[in-house]
C-alpha cells in the first residue's frame, strides 16, 4: 500500500515531515505509529483523534522525532 492510498482510504490528509520520503506520496507504507512517543526516523504517524496518548500536538510531536508524514483526519 502506498502512503498516498492510506490517506485516501482513510479521509485522511498527509502531511510529510522535512525530510520526506524520496518517492512522496508514492512511498510505500513502512511501520506505522499511533503514539507520537514512539515515533522512530522513517515511520508513518496516525493521528486517531480520542486515543490515549494522543493530543492536539502529536503529529507535530511526531514530525520532531523523524516522522516521514503524518495520516489524520483535517485540522478544524
């Protein structure tokens, strides 16, 4: 699956980090984090709105830790 068809699928919107994968939107989907702590360099962040751990700042939180990109709904 494509970074680009996860956000599709979801309703989502991608977001890349500053150092995003060389393919863009067309990168494979990697490891796949839900708590921006535990963000490692390449991952993928998904921003479930009412888990635990997670908070208005968490993708920006996981963008800081290397995060390639960032799947959740908009911003309101």
């Amino acid at each position: 699956m494509l970074l680009i068809d996860l956000a599709r699928l979801t309703g989502g919107m991608l977001r890349f980090g500053p150092m995003p994968p060389l393919d863009g939107q067309w990168s494979a989907v990697g490891r796949i984090a839900l708590d921006s702590r535990l963000v490692e360099l390449g991952d993928l962040f998904w921003r479930l709105p009412g888990l635990p751990g997670q908070t208005a700042c968490s993708p920006q939180h996981a963008l800081f830790r290397g995060a390639s990109g960032v799947v959740g709904p908009p911003e309101s």
